[in-house]
C-alpha cells in the first residue's frame, strides 16, 4: 500500500524489510521501521494501513478523550497493546489502535472492558502513547494521591518504605516516579515540589514557563520530599540548611540526569529538580535556531586557534545549551577539552569537565590556573564571575587557547562594555576577543493546531512595525489544542544577536569603549540584533509577535514611531533618518538648552525652532 500511493520506493521496502530482519534488532511492525528509517512519517503510514483496512483514521491531537473513558482499560493493557478508549456507544466501545490488525490485543481490551462490541479506529502509536500518560497522569488521575495519604499517618513520615529499589510499590514511591514520569513526557526543564500552608504544589517548567500539574495534601509533603532527597543521596534528618545532590531515573528506557537542590522555607522544604540534557542528546549548532550567516559567523570564530567567545543572556536563555554544541562540533582526538563550570551539567564523551567548588577553595580563577597547566587547546569556563577570571580569561585566549565562556548581559554589546567595566583594559579586550552572542529562546506554535493569524495594533505598535510591514509575512499561532496544553505553543527555538570582533571593531573598542559607539559601529557592520532576529522567525511563522516581545523587551531601543512617515526610530534621535521630520522640540539644535513646547524661537540663542 505504500509503495502504491508512492510514499515508498520499492528500494526504500527491501531496506525496510532489511531492517527488519536484522537478528539484534527489535521486533517491530514493518509500518514502525518505516518510521524509524525516515522513509514516511507515522501519520503516512497510519493513514496507509486504514485505507488498506476500511478503518476510519482519528488525530488524536485534536481529540481528548475523557480520563474516566481511557482508563476503562487497565493502564498495563492499555500500554502494552497501544489501544485507547475513546468513548462508549450504545454498540459499546470506540477505540484507537496503533496496530488494528492484531486481534489479540483487541480481544484483551473486550476481556477486561467486558465490552461485547468494539469499533476500532486507526491511530498513530506515539499519539497513543501520549494520550495514555495524560490520562495517567497527575492531572487527571488523583489514585496514587490518593493511596499516598492513607499511606502517611498526619505529619509523620513512613521512612521505612522510602529507601530501596525493593520496596518500588510503596505509594509514596509510586507517586515520585509519576511526578518525575510525567515531568519527562511533557518535555519539562524543571519540576518544583514546594510546601505551602495547606497544600503540597508540584509544577512543572515547559518551554520556559511553570505549570500548576497538582495539589496533594500537605500531610504528604514530608514523606515525599524525603523520597526525593534519598533518591539523590541527600540527608534526610537535616531540613534547616540547603542541600544539593544529583540521581538518574529511566523513564520509558531512556536514562535522565537530575539536579537536585533543596532550600528551607516557611511551611517546609521546597525541592527543584533540574532535567539534565544527555550528552548523546546535544543539538547540533544548525538546530539551534542561527540565521546562516549568523551561523557562518559563529563557526569561523570556533575555527580559529585562539580567541575568546563570549555567550551572554540571562538565566534560562539556553547558553550552556549553545556552548556544549560548540564543544561537541569542534571535539577532535587531536584536541584536549577542558571545561571548568559549576556544577557540571551535562556529560560529554572526550572532554575533561571539572567541577568548581568554592567552599574548597576550587574557584573559578583558582581552576582556570590549574586548567592552564594542563596544556589546553579549548577551555570551557562556565561563566565570567569577577575581574580575576575575565583576565585570565583573556589572557588564555592570546596565549594560544581558544576559550568559550558566558556573561550575565542584555545584549552582546554590552558583554564588551561589562569586561571593561569589571576593570579590564580596553586594549585586552580588543585583542582577544573574537565573537560576543547573545541569545533568548521564543516558543514556536504547536505543529499540531497552527494556523494564520495578524498580530493586533497595539502589538505592532511596542514592535515599532505597521501594517505594511507584514507584507510577505506568514504569521502563524496555535490555536491551543490537547497537544500543547491549550496553550498553542509547543518547543521553542533560539534568537541571536553575533557581533563579530573585526579590525574595525578593535579600533572603536580601542578609541572609545562605550556602549553607544559600538552599538553604531556593530550595526554598520550590518549586526542583526535580538530583536530583529526575533521578528525574522516571526515572520516566517517559526514564533510569534507576542514572543518577541516577551523575551525582547528589555533589549529594543525604544518603541517611537516618527509622526510623519511612522517608521521606527530611537528615543535619542533628534530627526527622523527616513523623511527628516524634526523629532526633539525639547532641546535647541543649537545650544541644546531645554526649551517650553510653544516657543518658536530660542530664546537664549535666537534660533527659530523646526516644525
């Protein structure tokens, strides 16, 4: 059927069934290895094998079928045969299947719905799957909550049940491993257990922003802030100082690293668990969101030698992401790594990463030096703390070592203004540095329910645009759908702003090192900044206006429009650049002295004021 309706060669088939015959390969549907393969995407396949069947064939992206009704079907036999209940009928049962053609499964879900007649529907597995952990999970489903607290007698934690892998049914245990569970099938960074008042609060972080996920009774806080603590070999008897700790759970066979800290308040312990990216997970630089020639700019500053590359934003802008994709591009045998950050976040195969400790004394300047010893060709420095790690920092770069490391900045000007502010010298910065980026993350719309929209007036108006200027645009949002939570945004991709350190730019940094003059000098060198970038992917339907202007806010020059041709110009300008309409009627042109908003003429120097 699929290679009838030409989404699969007949070569492409034999390299399927090739596949699949392999003897150390898993025993799969050949509609799966298809998939796998990068031949035809799982929809292709699922609307193939219902045409070949009669079926009819459901996107379950758009439906959300009742909890209660999915759960009529035991979760284990749910899993296990990839069927999902979608509704009763006065017939019986609707129901997706991944694979409709085993009957075996099918005559399961009858047994234990105890449903005579079943109407079967054609799904994709991985839709499958995530209606399943929706309908399971801590949202929809408040049994393991439920078992928790009848579990834990008020304000008493039941240790004993909390330590070993042997005791894996405890309720408390079972309820962790859901909040984890579901924290990595929803694509979360971070999942917060707070104690408040009355309540225990778990939220999720998912593409940058919290999400309330439950509220369970306050007489389980103890018990499950403990489980987490001993899963990452914390002390559980000491609750009044913070505690840092890491664990690794698997989650449906795949292995996730976690950061684990803990910090003392009012009513308890709060607990956030950092998901670590793997190392075998790594994007590569051209999947992470660089215009090409902000790419071409930022690989030719990892080419050369020597040099320092700064990455600046703020916390949760993606840096350490951008610099672990750097080191994985330029990794070589022939090269020694050496990374220096605190903590250690992700585990990258072929590099040295060393761990900063201040308590020990082991600071950033202090493990710089020893790094320097260790004869490097590229050091990693997690970030630029003080005016000791920036030299030495800098000095590293020209004395032969190509040093990648990160700054707290708006933009990537001012990164260049910060290290000269911190005490270094002009001249060192000029001759070192090789490439400053700053970066932001902007949510992309849900693929699942995007669609064409226009941004409203007032949101043209803070981005300083017209309607014109959405002329060749193809704005797109999410409407909100099951998929994304209702909130039509799923993923999110980087904006950057590369400012490339040339000759030209050594000189202004030599001559004059504010951050006005090489503003000007970066944007004649053509420099996109963040927010330009950010409308770029705005217009190609890849993010929102509305993102843009969340994540870009504090990095626009202003939001004035000219009142005559209403192009976007800058707060300090005095005259438009477009049609030369007079903008400053607060200052003379002549002596710049303040002047009152009806006076015609200068007063102090007789020069007639522009209309």
């Amino acid at each position: 059927m699929l290679v009838d309706s030409g989404l699969l060669t007949a070569a492409q088939l034999d390299l399927a069934l090739a596949d699949q015959r392999r003897p150390d390969a898993p025993r799969r549907r050949l509609g799966q290895v298809v998939s796998d393969l990068g031949f035809a995407t799982e929809r292709d396949v699922a609307e193939a094998l219902a045409k070949l069947l009669g079926l009819q064939i459901v996107d379950l992206s758009r439906t959300m079928p009742a909890p209660d009704v999915v759960r009529l079907l035991p979760r284990a036999v749910a899993e296990r045969t990839r069927v999902l209940v979608l509704d009763r009928t006065s017939k019986g049962l609707l129901v997706a299947a991944a694979d409709p053609t085993n009957v075996l499964a099918l005559d399961d879900v009858k047994l234990y719905t105890r449903s005579a007649d079943i109407t079967v529907m054609v799904a994709t597995d991985s839709q499958i799957r995530d209606q399943l952990a929706r309908a399971w999970s801590l949202g929809s489903d408040s049994s393991a909550v439920s078992m928790a607290e009848e579990s834990v007698e008020e304000d008493e934690a039941d240790l004993s049940s909390l330590g070993g892998s042997a005791d894996d049914e405890a309720p408390i245990v079972k309820l962790v491993n859901r909040i984890f569970g579901d924290a990595v099938r929803l694509r979360a960074s971070d999942i917060h257990v707070e104690v408040q008042r009355e309540v225990l609060r778990v939220r999720y972080r998912i593409d940058g922003l919290l999400r309330d996920v439950m509220n369970a009774p306050r007489r389980i806080a103890t018990s499950v802030i403990s489980r987490i603590k001993i899963m990452s070999g914390l002390d559980i008897s000491e609750r009044r100082i913070p505690q840092d700790g890491r664990t690794r759970i698997v989650v449906e066979g795949m292995s996730i690293d976690c950061r684990v800290s803990t910090l003392p308040s009012l009513h308890g312990e709060k607990v956030v668990i950092r998901l670590l990216t793997r190392g075998d997970e790594v994007p590569t630089l051209s999947q992470l969101g660089f215009e090409p020639d902000q790419l071409a700019n930022f690989e030719a500053s990892l080419a050369v030698p020597q040099g320092l590359v700064l990455i600046t934003g703020p916390t949760g802008s993606g840096k350490t992401n951008t610099l672990y994709s750097a080191i994985a591009q330029i990794s070589d045998p022939e090269k020694n790594i050496v990374t220096l950050e605190d903590p250690v976040e992700v585990q990258l195969p072929g590099i040295t990463q060393v761990g900063a400790n201040a308590k020990i004394g082991m600071t950033f300047a202090a493990g710089l030096r020893s790094i320097l010893r260790q004869d490097p060709d590229i050091i990693l420095v997690g970030e630029v703390r003080d005016e000791e790690t920036a030299e030495l920092a800098l000095t590293a770069s020209i004395t032969g070592h190509l040093v990648l490391t990160t700054l707290h900045t708006n933009s990537a000007v001012a990164a260049l203004t910060r290290l000269v502010d911190m005490g270094v010298e002009p001249f060192l910065v000029a001759s070192s540095l090789t490439c400053a980026i700053a970066q932001r993350l902007v949510r992309t719309p849900c693929a699942s329910c995007i669609a064409p929209y226009i941004p409203t007036q007032d949101t043209l108006t803070v981005l300083g645009l017209l309607p014109s200027d959405l002329e060749g645009a193809t704005p797109m949002k999410g409407i909100g759908c099951p998929e994304c939570g209702g909130t039509g945004y799923k993923g999110r991709t980087a904006v950057y702003e590369v400012l490339v350190v040339d000759n030209t730019m050594r000189q202004v940094l030599m001559k004059d090192a504010s951050e006005g003059s090489i503003s000007a000098a970066a944007r004649q060198a053509g420099m996109s900044t963040l927010r330009n970038s950010g409308l770029a992917k705005a217009r190609q339907g890849k993010t929102t206006y509305e993102e843009v202007i969340r994540v870009t806010h504090s990095d626009s020059e202003a939001t004035h429009s000219c009142p005559k041709c209403g192009k976007h110009v800058s707060e300090d300008m005095v005259a438009c650049p477009y049609c030369a309409t007079n903008l400053d009627r607060g200052h003379c042109q002549n002596c710049t002295r303040a002047l009152e908003e009806d006076w015609r003429v200068c007063p102090y120097c007789r020069t007639v004021v522009v209309t």
